[in-house]
C-alpha cells in the first residue's frame, strides 16, 4: 500500500491495483506540489462540506469517472456538480471492492458557504473513515475537536496508522491530539490539518515529540511525500 499526503487533510492510498483520495483541497492549496487534474483515482471520500475538504472533490471524480463517497446531504450536493456520488452515513461500512470505509463520528461544523447569495447550505453531518485494505486500518479523523468515545473507537480496531488534525482554532491542537492519539492507539500517528493558512500554524515534529512521550509513535510526512505501508 502506498500513501500520499498532498497537504491540509488530503491523503491519497493506492491499493489492490487502485486508488481513493481523501479530503481533495489542492487547487486552493500553495503548498500542493501536485495539481487536481493530475490525480488518478477510482473514489473520492469526503468527510465534511467545508470547502477546505471538497473543494477538487468534483472536478477529480468527473475527470476519473470515479464516485464520491460522502454523506446524504454532501453527496446530493456532488451531484448537482455533475459527480457521481455514493452515499453512507455514520456507523455505515461501504465495499469499495479494493478496500471497505467505515463512517466514524467527528465533532465539528459542515457547511457550504454562498458569498454571493449570503446563504449556508447544509453539509450533512462531519465524520471521519476507518479504512480497511491489505489487512490494515487506517483512521482519518477528519476534522475534529477531542471526545471520549476516541478511546471506544480504539478498543474496537486494530488501528495501524491514524491521520489526526492539529492545527488548532477549527480542531484539535496538538495536545488534544495527542490524547486522542493515546485514546485511538494507533501503530503509526501522522498529523494532518495545519501551515495551510496562518490560523492553523504548527510545529508537526513538536507534535511528534508530544506522542514520544507518551510511548506512541508518529511520523510527519511532508507535503507531496509518500511512503509504503505493509502488514
């Protein structure tokens, strides 16, 4: 399995012969060192309707004649984009065929925002994904600030490597997600969701040292690096 980070919350896996990516924001990204319409992939999930998270999800789907993967409300929305669109909701399990998501709950806020018509649209609720493939978990929170039932979700699966924000001010900063690091007890912890805009500033391999401490490993992958993974 191969794992790319593409900056912000956009993980990219290829597995069994395909590929998904997660949370696509690269166009309105400056640190990508990738573009949305070099992205081959057969899914695109989605765990909220901030823009920060959807923002290439239908130009990529479109362009790959892949679907999105996203909530009922976020997968209308897709649709009225022109994106095939493939609806769960949290608790679901969905067979992609090549690899199985699972909705986990987020606490967080999902929402499309109108500048020009002054109006809100309604995202559905935020999540984050168990992914299940090659015989490993792999957990991306999504958006999210700390809850207990973090430690529940870990007793539960046997998680190799988690994706966790930690940029603060929208989500957890790195001392929260460090304790949800602990409650999740993944293998391998990589931070996600922060340097992309001056209010979510961190120091990822700070956060690093805070799982250190803890007896946990992480690992701060750089935007555009990937990296193999096997059972």
């Amino acid at each position: 399995m191969q794992i790319t980070y593409h900056g912000h919350s956009t993980i990219e896996i290829s597995t069994n012969g395909k590929s998904f990516i997660i949370d696509p924001f690269i166009s309105g990204n400056p640190q990508a060192k990738t573009k949305a319409e070099d992205i081959q992939t057969d899914a695109v999930l989605l765990t909220h309707a901030h823009l920060d998270h959807i923002l290439d999800a239908a130009p990529i789907a479109k362009a790959n004649n892949a679907p999105v993967v996203a909530n009922p409300e976020l997968a209308a929305y897709m649709r009225f984009q022109g994106a095939e669109a493939l609806e769960m909701n949290i608790g679901g399990k969905l067979d992609l065929g090549f690899a199985t998501a699972k909705m986990i709950h987020a606490f967080h806020s999902s929402g499309i925002v109108d500048e020009e018509n002054q109006t809100i649209l309604y995202g559905g609720m935020p999540s984050g994904f168990i992914i299940e493939a090659e015989g490993l978990t792999i957990l991306h929170a999504g958006d999210t600030g700390l809850f207990g039932d973090m430690k529940m979700i870990g007793d539960r699966h046997d998680i190799d490597i988690a994706f966790l924000p930690i940029g603060d001010n929208y989500t957890m900063g790195p001392e929260d997600a460090a304790q949800a690091a602990e409650w999740f007890n993944a293998k391998l912890v990589i931070p996600v969701h922060y340097d992309t805009f001056e209010a979510i500033s961190q120091d990822p391999h700070a956060f690093v040292s805070k799982l250190e401490e803890r007896g946990l490993k992480g690992q701060v992958l750089e935007v555009g690096q990937s990296m193999e993974v096997s059972r």
